[in-house]
C-alpha cells in the first residue's frame, strides 16, 4: 500500500469513526460539517411540492401578506396587498376592536384532506413535499408545547403538520416543513398604529390589546403580546432574547417531533443566528440519531454555509451550481387570493422546470389551497397538465444531472436574429443575468425561440429539452461533431413518451433535428440522443 492509499484509508476509518460516535452523541456543528452529505432522496427528487397555507389564506382578497396589511390603510408599494384593509374593515370589522386574531378564529380548514392530497401530488410526480409551518405572521400550524397561538388550540382545531407528516410518509414522499417567522419582530409593526384618516383616526389597533382584555370573548386566556409581540416602547434587549429563545424551542420541537425530512427558511441569512443554528444543528443530529447518516435538508438564502441548500426565490441560477440548489415558484402570491392575477400556468411551470434541472437545481411548485384546504377549480387543470408532462418525460428529469452546459440557442426570448446575438455585448447580457431570484418566466414572458434547448444527462444518455418546439429543422451548435465539448457520433434520437425515432443530421458544427408536428404534449418536447457522450 503507498502512502496516499494509506492517508486515505486513515481519513475513512476517522470519518466512519465520527459517525458511529455521532449515533451516541450530538455533534456540534463543526463536528456536523466533517460528516455531512447530501442525500440521494434530495439531490435525485429535481421536483417537490409545498403547500404554503396558513391563516391569511382565509380572507378572499388582499394579497399574501394580509396579517401585516390588515393595519394599513395605504400599503404604499405594496401593491399586492391594496385590498386586505378595505376587505378586512367591511367583512371583520375595524381592526381596533377585530384584528388578524379574529381571523385566525375564523379559519377552520374544514375540507382538508391530506391524504387525498398527497396521493394526488405524488401522481403528478412530486418526489418530495413540503408544507408551511409558520409564516411571518408566527401562528403555528402545529401542536407547539412552547406557544399557545397554534393550528391545535385555534382556528382548525387540528395539528396540521402532523396530518400532513403523516400522509406522506403513508405515500411514501420525504416530508419537509417551511419556516417564516424571523422577521416577525418588524413585520408586525403596522399592528401597534392607527387609522390616519376617518372616523377611527387615532384609535390604536388590536397590537396593543392584553389578555385581560380578552375576559368573556372567545381568546379568554389567550395574550395577543404573544401572537403580535410587545408594543415597541415596551420591547427590551431582554424580551427580544426570549423571543429568540422561544423561536429555537418551537423549531426544535417541529424538527424533531414531526421527524422531518427537510427544513426551509425564509428571510436573508441565518434565521436570529445562533438560535438558527441550533435548530439546523437538531435537525441534522436528529437523523444521525436515526438513520446512522446525514439524511435530512436544510435550506434557505444563507449564503455563507456550505451544508445549507442554496433557495432561489421565484427564479432560477444563471449557471450550472455544482452543489445542490432549489427554485421555489407559485401560481400567484404564495397564499390563493382571488384578486392575485396568475403569475404560472402550465407552460411557464415546465419551462422553468426544464430550465432549472439543467443546472443542477430542484424545482419546489407551490400547490396553493383555498381556505377550507382544497385546490382551486382554476388551478386543478394547470396541475393535471404539468404532472401529465412530468409522468411522459420522468426518464429525464428525476435522478437527472446537469451536463457540461445547460442549454443550447441561448437568449432567444431577446427576439434578436443570430447575427444580431454574435454582435450583442456578452458582457452587458451576463451583467443583466446576473439576477436570480424573481427572474422566473412568467405568463407574461417573450416566447422562446424555437430552438433554444435545455441539456440534462442519465447514464450514458444526454436529453435535449426543445422548450418552444415546432415542426421543421432546428441546428444545436453544441452536439457538432467539432464542437467545444467532446460530442461523440450520435447513434440514434428518440422522442421522449413516443418512442419514436427522430430524424437528425450531425455536421462537425451543428446537430440538424427534424422536429415532426406530432409531439406527445403541447408543451416542451424531450429527445432523448444516445452515442453522444
């Protein structure tokens, strides 16, 4: 044995070490990093769904961020959120007297069903799912023993996360929970003010109400400083450690009851930094403690830690990301409001699917639901349609891999000729690309040319993603026998769901496909080329 053979078997024996050791004991962070890797179930699942559904899904109109809304008569750039104090004054009443308390008494839920849900999801192809824990607004959807405002004690009367753990493990999907309630110390803001103008002028809203205020109405017993927090001239470097502290126990809590598979958070960078730390610390000890390995997910917009999944809000990299990253989109504004305009349909969805697996990344669609836990009847055929794509192309998407670049043709929705993008400043276009999160295709995105391609690679086989097909020939300069990456001679190409040979013509500087009018969907046709790698 030579000496590197013999290093290399000494690190071994030491990682194996410190993970049999890890079984007995917690690891430390540190300790963590030695250790971790990301498993197979996550970084071979390339599309999961989420249900973010809470509270603020109750009120028909006023935008996802309705809690915060609710207290603001001009919501300024917030546009989306335009109607949520009009709606709440005319259907609840002023929020001085009836604040976002009273409407998560009037959520209850009452349709749904997991079960049915989740059979559903996993026939379109989820491979993993994700349901909403918190959102900025701090109610948990679960029995939380360190907070009283809870989906158990208020609202649905039920542990929704726990209904939901227990479905997908019936359906046999990893369950992953989502995080959104560090920003609450600011968020709440609007709910210690007042009206500026009307007859309310100055009358303070329901942020400054005391428990004892609630003796003889439905939240008896119930603080409204625990849901909204303390009135900011009363907020102490003191308090706002216990806020921190109570946001660690709640966390630990649902990542170690709930037995959960992955972990998102939401807002920039660590979530109140060392209290973050430390439920991502439980959440990857949990699964040493029982699996033996690293088998759970942590993700959000942390840049800085490399055991952290990278999360791209409404968009998609710009490049291939060796390491595991997400795309996280929705139909509308995250929670189904009817005055929300569709932001996806079903083109856009499998086109930033398509996009997004050929750089490495998973796409996370959010399944809105209505109020009482059903899918919308506008939303359901969009669905149906993306999971009928999903099931003819899953050759090429799950336990896919990124190729040496992701797409062919680039920049065709720019509506520029080739001539014209030869002559274009590169370097202006990757600055302008340089934007990741919200750079999704939307409804509302230029159409892409019809042949600008998507790679992705399984096996032996490279899959060509022709994003806007139709019939006629299309040229991949890419898969030229001369070209910059090493093409081997093509042996053969077949349509994906069709199996159905594919005329083509390999020149030393372009592939020629013929593409036939009668495709297996309307949407992205996948070809699936053998001999090229």
């Amino acid at each position: 044995m030579n000496y590197s053979k013999k290093l290399i078997g000494i690190v071994a024996l030491a990682l194996i070490s410190l993970t049999v050791n890890a079984q007995q004991r917690e690891l430390s962070w540190e300790e963590l990093r030695e250790v971790h890797t990301f498993p197979e179930w996550y970084t071979q699942a390339r599309f999961g769904i989420w249900t973010h559904w809470g509270a603020q899904t109750q009120p028909r109109l006023g935008g996802g961020w309705y809690a915060r809304n609710m207290y603001m008569q001009d919501v300024g750039r917030e546009q989306f959120g335009r109607n949520a104090y009009s709606y709440h004054l005319e259907n609840y009443g002023h929020p001085s007297e009836i604040g976002y308390k009273d409407v998560i008494h009037s959520w209850k839920g009452e349709n749904l069903d997991t079960d049915s849900l989740m059979a559903y999801f996993k026939s379109l192809g989820a491979q993993f799912f994700m349901a909403l824990a918190n959102h900025h607004d701090r109610f948990d959807n679960f029995e939380s023993t360190h907070f009283a405002w809870n989906s158990v004690n208020i609202g649905p009367k039920r542990d929704i996360i726990g209904e939901f753990e227990k479905s997908a493990r019936k359906y046999g999907l990893p369950f992953g929970v989502s995080s959104h309630d560090d920003r609450f110390l600011h968020w709440w803001l609007p709910a210690f003010g007042a009206d500026t103008v009307g007859p309310y002028k100055g009358i303070p809203y329901d942020g400054h109400m005391t428990k004892e205020d609630g003796i003889g109405k439905w939240w008896e017993g119930l603080d409204p400083a625990e849901l909204y927090g303390l009135p900011p001239d009363k907020r102490t470097p003191e308090w706002i450690e216990e806020v921190k502290h109570n946001y660690m126990l709640r966390h630990i809590e649902l990542v170690t009851k709930y037995d959960v598979d992955m972990l998102w958070v939401d807002g920039i960078g660590m979530p109140y930094d060392e209290y973050g730390r430390e439920v991502f610390r439980r959440l990857f000890n949990n699964a040493l403690a029982r699996d033996g390995k690293i088998t759970t997910v942590g993700v959000g917009k942390i840049d800085d830690e490399p055991m952290i999944v990278k999360d791209v809000e409404s968009g998609a990299a710009n490049e291939i990301i060796p390491e595991p990253w997400q795309s996280i989109i929705t139909f509308t504004h995250w929670f189904y409001k009817e005055d929300d305009e569709l932001t996806h349909n079903a083109r856009t969805v499998i086109e930033m699917m398509s996009d997004v697996i050929s750089k490495n990344g998973n796409l996370i669609l959010n399944v809105e639901l209505l109020p009482d836990g059903t899918i919308p009847p506008d939303h359901k055929p969009i669905l149906d349609e993306i999971g009928e794509w999903i099931n003819i192309n899953a050759e090429a998407i799950f336990a896919s891999n990124a190729w040496k670049i992701y797409g062919d043709n680039l920049h065709s929705h720019l509506g520029l000729s080739k001539r014209e993008l030869r002559n274009v400043d590169i370097e202006a276009l990757q600055q302008l690309d340089q934007s990741e999160h919200y750079n999704q295709r939307t409804v509302n995105s230029p159409p892409f040319g019809h042949d600008e391609v998507r790679f992705t690679v399984k096996g032996d086989d490279l899959f060509v993603f022709i994003l806007n097909p139709v019939k006629g020939n299309i040229n991949l300069p890419s898969l030229g026998l001369r070209s910059d990456f090493d093409v081997n001679k093509i042996s053969s190409v077949t349509m994906v769901g069709a199996d159905e040979k594919i005329r083509f013509r390999q020149r030393n500087n372009h592939l020629t496909l013929t593409i036939p009018e009668d495709r297996p969907t309307n949407y992205a046709l996948v070809l699936k080329v053998e001999g090229a790698l």
